[in-house]
C-alpha cells in the first residue's frame, strides 16, 4: 500500500532527476503503529478493541431477547439477571483501549483526512486473508443447510404419507443436523462481523465512550482509578475536536455509517445531536425533528432517520 509520503517522495525524486523511474516502499509510522497494535488479533479479541461498544451490543441483544419472552417468566428472570449482570459489568469497565486512543490520535492530526485513508487502507489489509477463509465456509455451510432444508421438507412429505420408524428416524437426525448447521453459520457470522473491522466502527466507540463517561457521572461509583481518571479527563478535553473532525468528515461528503441495529439506530444521539455538532452546522445544513416514533435529522440534504419503534411515516407529517 502506497501512502501520501510515498507519492511526496517519489514526485521529490521526479522532479530532481526526469529518468526516476523506481521507489522502494516506506512504511509510514501510522502503518508501523497499526501493524505493532494488531499484531495477533483474532476474532476473540473484541473486546479489547471495542469495550464499550461490544457491551453495549450484548446488552441489546439481551434487551431484544427480553421482547420475545414476555409470556415465560423463569427465561424472563434469567434474561433480566444476565442483563443486570451486563450492565455492571459495563459501569465497571476501568480503561479506555489502545486502539481507541490510537483512532483519536489519528482524527485529532492535521493531516486526519488523509491519515483516516491510510488507516482504512491498513484496516482492508489486515482483514482480506481473515475474511476470504471464513466467507468460503460460511458459504459451504450455508449451502449444505440449504440441501439438508429441502430433502427434509421431502422426508417430511413422505412421512405424511408412509409413517414408519426408519424414516422418523431419519428425519431426526436431519433436524439435529440442521440445528447444528445453524449454530455454525451463526458462529461464522460472529466471526466475520469481529474480524470485519471497518473506521466506522471505530467512530461507535468513540460515541459509546461518551455515553459510557455520561453514564458513569450518573452512577453511584465513580472513577477512582488514577490512570482512567486522566484517560477520562482527556477525552472530556477531545470530545470538541472530535465532533468539529466528525461534521466536517459528513460535510465533506466522506461516507459514515452511523445507522446500527434492528431497527436501525444512531449509536449516540447525545454525541451527534448535541449543542456543540449543531454549532458545528448553519441552520440549512442541519435540521431535525420528531415525528412519531421517528427522530430525523437532516445534514447537507443528506437525510438520516433514526427508527427507535417501527412506524410508517404519515403523508401530513413534515420536518
């Protein structure tokens, strides 16, 4: 991967010498300083880049879960206890990662815009072997579940038709090997949304940090950690800058998923939505408003709507 640095140096050489023809590749230290921090990364090393937002997911997914079991208490009251249990666990989390203040380093720079690119780039490079291997066996897996769902729909005609043992016992043995298929295209899935790391993810836990810091304020135990304390202080003193980098980066043009979830979500309204980003924005490039159970924002004609409950959009409704 060729950088700005590279093309400066071999432009330098162009212009010394019109006969330059070759450059050798030099790492840049943004590179150096990627490749030293993923060194040995795997799919069970979330947490460890996304703490906050990897929580704040499984809490979700326990919320969600909540939903489809209204009417079983004992599965409600065990859900209820693991989602208590998440919760604590999220208001004790005492650090902010490396690969955050990594991410912050390079959006606080000058030259962000261009350095987000090459960190991009080192993030595509990093993931493309990863992802080829695991996108081929979910592929297979999913195609095999395919084949077994169909001769079972067969098997099950038959049933309907001829009972006997053998043929029960064989529709039992495709259902288990069904439910096993399952549990692997899931855990496949699992892997490939952990390894499939993108700079939008990144942004989600910027975003989850400052609700997580807002959260904490609010809690009975504050941070008494002296170094997370500092972190947190340091961050507080960020979040201005980091807003101005974010809007200019939507202003600009620059693509940035901040849709999330079933339905889709904006990880941070108090991040996005707050003061300091609309005074980021003139009035006719933002705009927002409440309508039903839609939040709709507006930025550079660029319309964003947050769904928090499924509803359509009536006719006479209006931003």
């Amino acid at each position: 991967m060729h950088s700005i640095h590279d093309i400066k140096f071999f432009y330098e050489n162009l212009t010394r010498d019109p006969n330059f023809t070759k450059t050798t590749y030099t790492e840049t230290s943004l590179e150096s300083r990627f490749n030293e921090l993923f060194r040995g990364y795997d799919s069970n090393s979330i947490e460890r880049i996304f703490p906050i937002a990897q929580k704040n997911s499984l809490i979700k997914e326990v919320q969600e879960e909540l939903t489809r079991v209204e009417f079983d208490a004992v599965k409600r009251d065990e859900l209820e206890k693991k989602l208590r249990k998440l919760k604590k666990e999220l208001l004790e989390l005492n650090t902010i990662s490396q690969f955050k203040k990594f991410f912050i380093e390079i959006v606080l720079k000058p030259t962000y815009m261009t350095d987000l690119i090459v960190f991009e780039n080192c993030l595509i490079g990093f993931k493309k072997d990863k992802l080829k291997g695991l996108r081929k066996e979910r592929i297979k897996a999913q195609e095999e579940f395919l084949e077994l769902d169909a001769l079972l729909k067969r098997q099950q005609s038959n049933l309907e038709r001829n009972k006997t043992n053998q043929l029960e016992n064989e529709i039992i043995k495709m259902n288990t090997k069904k439910k096993l298929l399952t549990i692997k295209i899931k855990e496949l899935d699992n892997q490939i949304d952990v390894l499939d790391l993108t700079v939008d993810k990144f942004w989600d836990e910027v975003f989850s940090t400052y609700d997580w810091i807002n959260e904490k304020k609010k809690s009975s135990s504050p941070i008494s950690d002296p170094t997370l304390k500092a972190d947190v202080e340091k961050f507080n003193s960020q979040i201005d800058t980091l807003l101005n980098r974010y809007i200019r980066l939507l202003k600009y043009g620059i693509a940035v998923h901040i849709l999330r979830g079933k339905p889709l979500q904006v990880e941070s309204k108090e991040f996005l939505f707050s003061n300091a980003a609309k005074e980021e924005l003139s009035k006719s490039e933002f705009k927002e408003a409440e309508i039903g159970n839609c939040f709709i924002i507006v930025i550079n004609y660029v319309i964003i709507i947050d769904v928090y409950q499924c509803r359509p959009i009536r006719q006479q409704d209006s931003v």
